[in-house]
C-alpha cells in the first residue's frame, strides 16, 4: 500500500503556496486527508520544442503532490496539440502534423526529469483515444455543451466584435480537455489559471461518466523576463529549462525586481519561512541585485546543480561587474575579412535576419572589440581580423578565428 502523507502542515502548505484558486478547496482537503492515492492530471499540448520556467510553476506543484505519495498522470496533447488550444489567442489556430507533435512531445519528457521522478509518472497521450474515435462519438461527446457556452469566452467575443474568423474546429478544444479527465479518471488537475474554463467541462462529463467531479489547483501565470507579459517562447521572454547554467543565470539576473518574491515563491524549493525572510530584508532595504543573485543560484542549482550555479555567479560577475569578457565564448571562422555589419551579425547567427540586425545597432546593442556601433556603421564595410570578438546585448558574444 503506498504510503500517503496526510500531515496537515504539509497539506497546507501544498494548496497555499503560490496557488492562484482551488475548485473546490473542501473537496481536494478531503481527499488529500482520506490516505488515499489520488491521480493528478496535468496535460501539456506540445507546440514547442522546450520547456521553460513558466511550465515549471505547475511542474513544482506537481512535484509536491508527488512527494506526498500521488500518482501523476502527465498528459500529452498529442492528438489536440495537431490543431491547439484557442485560449488567449486572437487568430484561428493553424493545425499540425501528427509527426511534427509526436516528435515534439519526446522532448517534453527528457526535460521533466529535473523537476519529477519521471519512473513514478504515467505518461499519457490522448491521441489513444481520440485517434480511435469514431465521427459518430465525437458528436455525441460535443452534444453535451452549447454553442453559447463556448463562444462566450473573451478571446471568441473578441474576435466577433473585431470580424475575425473563429474555426469550427475552435470551441471544440475545451471539450475535448474536459474528456481527457473522463479517460484518466483524475481526482483533480494542476494548470495555470488560464485552463481554468477548459477544465471546468470536465466535471459535467465525470459526473455523467459516474465519476467523482475532479477538483482543480490553479497557478498564477509566471511573468517573463520583460516584467509584462506572461512567459512565452513567442514572446521571446523566457527562460528554457534547457538553458546553459550561464544564460539561465543571466536571464534571471534580468528580471524586474518586482518580481523576486513571485519567482522565489513558485519555481524554487525554498521554504515559506526563508522566503519571508527575503522579503522583510527587500523591504528593509537589502540591494535587489544581491537577492537576484540569490535567486538565480537556487534556480540554476535545481536544473544544473549546485557548483553549476556557483560557477555561473562567478562567470555573471566577471563579466557585468568587472566589465570582462566570458572565458568560455564561441569562436567561428569567416572565409572573408570585409563584412558589412548588418551580414556579419546573420553570418554569426547573433542576429536571426539583416532587419534584426539593424535594429540591434540602432538601440545601441552591438559592440565590436567593446566599441558600440551606430547607425553610422550600418553600410559601412568592416575590417573582419582574427580575434575580433563581436558582442550582441549583454550575453552573446562570437570570436572571430
């Protein structure tokens, strides 16, 4: 039998710390209180092919419910991943290949191994059934909602106000998730708050599959590195789970001050007490840029280790306090030695296109040999010589061979 940890301190804590809402809280605590192995669903479409800290928020509280003795049930959206949730967006979803989400979702599990005991999860696809499921089934299954319910949701309303299309396939999506509870008989469900509505539907369908309505725990969505918007590979302000230890470092080092305690709270293991200990100290007057470097040595150590995030400390401060340049930097050969700036930045990969480029100059965010080039460069030839090192931003750096 396993061996359930129903302490209530632990239980406790695991629904306070940093949980936006439960749906419904007395019922979960029962549960959790009942000694009983639950299964807690989590289901990721995969879009994209890494993870990043905004995962990690509900990957951490995942990893609570396990060392209480659950059972994880991770779902991948290898059959809704082909054409994607519409939650938020403003465009029809283009749809996918059944190859291109296979492949994606392959690496999805080799990246949850520094978070989850991987041997103790049961991984899930709903391309099981879904892929089995006959026309017919399918429109039994959209019978039990309307249609004035799922065009009801903000991103819909948005986009009848505005004349953009919604696909038929669209409003589908939400009860296609809420099926996904039904299959894998889940007792509750981690995501972010935005999958809330989506997986509301599943309660009405357990209950008529005669199953106990699962109860949900929602996370605040992470806000990336622009201090903005919520964390996304599309908003280019993310931090990849798969980041050297060095720009993982960096990149939380960037992040607004604002936001320490948020991400101390959701995507470190460090306890309640210690944490408020932080922010008696913030509010005291202890330097933001010390606490950040706190941060980022216990965000680091979770995914590399601990003399990883030391060893990142000591490379982040040689380079931004002491004004050096990274011992550790790719070095590339160039056939030619006149380059215009604008190609040798695509050249270097350090910019993805000759528009990107010349907007990197015009801010000010490219140096060569620590000179900051201008707009003056722009058509300008330089000379390429061995051992140039060409900088972009405050981490990207090339030397020249």
């Amino acid at each position: 039998m396993a061996n359930i940890n129903t302490d209530a301190k632990k239980i406790n804590e695991l629904l306070t710390r940093g949980v936006n809402e439960i749906v419904v809280a007395d019922s979960l605590k029962t549960k959790l209180k009942s000694g009983r192995v639950l299964r807690v669903k989590h289901g990721v479409d995969p879009t994209t092919a890494d993870l990043h800290l905004g995962y990690a928020v509900v990957y951490e509280k995942l990893r609570q419910f396990q060392e209480l003795g659950h059972k994880i049930v991770f779902l991948l959206g290898c059959f809704t991943g082909r054409f994607g949730d519409p939650t938020d967006k403003s465009e029809v979803r283009k749809l996918r290949s059944k190859k291109e989400v296979e492949n994606l979702a392959k690496n999805y599990i080799k990246q949850l191994d520094k978070i989850l005991d991987i041997k103790k999860i049961e991984v899930r696809s709903n391309s099981e059934w879904y892929d089995k499921m006959s026309a017919e089934d399918l429109l039994h299954l959209m019978s039990e909602f309307t249609v004035a319910r799922m065009l009801e949701r903000d991103m819909f309303q948005e986009r009848i106000k505005q004349g953009r299309d919604i696909g038929l396939h669209e409003p589908v999506y939400a009860a296609l998730q809420g099926y996904d509870s039904v299959m894998l008989k889940s007792d509750l469900t981690v995501v972010g708050t935005d999958q809330k509505f989506n997986e509301l539907q599943a309660r009405k369908l357990q209950e008529k599959a005669g199953q106990k309505p699962q109860d949900l725990v929602m996370m605040p969505l992470l806000i990336g590195t622009d201090g903005k918007m919520k964390m996304s590979q599309s908003l280019d302000n993310y931090i990849a789970l798969k980041d050297s230890a060095d720009d993982m470092y960096g990149k939380i080092m960037s992040i607004p001050d604002e936001q320490i305690i948020n991400y101390f709270t959701l995507v470190t293991r460090m306890s309640l007490d210690e944490i408020k200990k932080i922010t008696i100290q913030l509010k005291l007057g202890s330097n933001p840029r010390d606490v950040k470097a706190k941060l980022a040595r216990e965000i680091v150590k979770i995914y590399h280790g601990l003399a990883a995030g030391s060893a990142a400390a000591e490379a982040f401060d040689k380079q931004f306090k002491n004004k050096e340049v990274p011992d550790n930097i790719p070095v590339l050969n160039v056939e030619c030695r006149k380059w215009k700036v604008v190609d040798l930045l695509t050249k270097t990969k350090l910019a993805s296109s000759k528009s990107e480029a010349r907007r990197l100059i015009e801010q000010g965010g490219v140096k060569i040999d620590k000179r900051k080039l201008t707009i003056k460069d722009l058509e300008k030839l330089a000379d390429v010589e061995s051992g140039m090192i060409v900088q972009v931003g405050k981490r990207k750096f090339v030397k020249i061979k």
